[in-house]
C-alpha cells in the first residue's frame, strides 16, 4: 500500500449525508488512512469519548445539530487534533463564526482528491 506524507492515520467523519464520502473513504484506505463516519452529535460525542483520531471532518451544517458544540468537545478532549470543517457553500460568514471554535482547515464537497492530499500532507509533523 501507498503512503502519504503526512501524520494523519486515521479520520473520524462527522456528518449526516455520509454517502458522500464513499469515494473519498476507498482513496484514503488505497493510502492506509482510515476513517469512521458518525452522522449525529450523539454518537460523535460518544465516539470522541472512546477514542482519539488525528484528524475531524466535521459537516458545518448537520440536520438539526450543533457543529459547535461537536468541535468544542474535540477541541476539549483532544487540543492538538486537526479539526477540518467539511461544507458546500463556504462563506466568510461562515468561516468567520466557525474560525473561533479552533477548526484548522476546510474541505469544499464535492472533493477533490487533490484538494484532499494537499490537506492532509499539510499536516506532517
């Protein structure tokens, strides 16, 4: 299996439309980075409490959730984790607001690949 020059080994995804990351989960295994999909704030703050990944993909807009709240309890378990706000539509009003709660990055859906290696080499330390 390929490497990728970067830290990252394994993602938890937080979002409620998880079918569009299937592509995206095939790529990054083929680079042995695994990843988890949770698509509520229940489990992933249940999940955030069993264990740590290196790195958060987290929708900025989940039905009826608080993406907020979801990074802020990253940020409180795991400070050094590499919180990536996953959107359509980025806006500066968008960015702004979530800027203050700690996100490091963001991913525009549809991804591209290159988008996402770029991103994820970004981060090796």
């Amino acid at each position: 299996m390929d490497r990728l020059n970067t830290s990252v080994n394994n993602i938890l995804i937080i979002d409620d439309q998880n079918e569009r990351y299937s592509n995206l989960n095939n790529i990054m295994l083929s680079y042995s980075i695994t990843s988890k999909i949770v698509n509520n704030t229940y489990s992933a703050f249940k999940e955030i409490e069993l264990k740590h990944y290196d790195c958060y993909f987290v929708n900025a807009i989940m039905k009826g959730e608080k993406t907020v709240q979801v990074i802020d309890k990253i940020k409180l378990y795991y400070p050094g984790s590499i919180v990536v706000l996953v959107t359509d539509n980025p806006t500066v009003e968008l960015l702004s607001e979530y800027i203050r709660y700690g996100i490091d990055d963001i991913l525009i859906f549809p991804f591209q690949w290159e988008k996402v290696e770029e991103l994820l080499t970004f981060y090796n330390y």
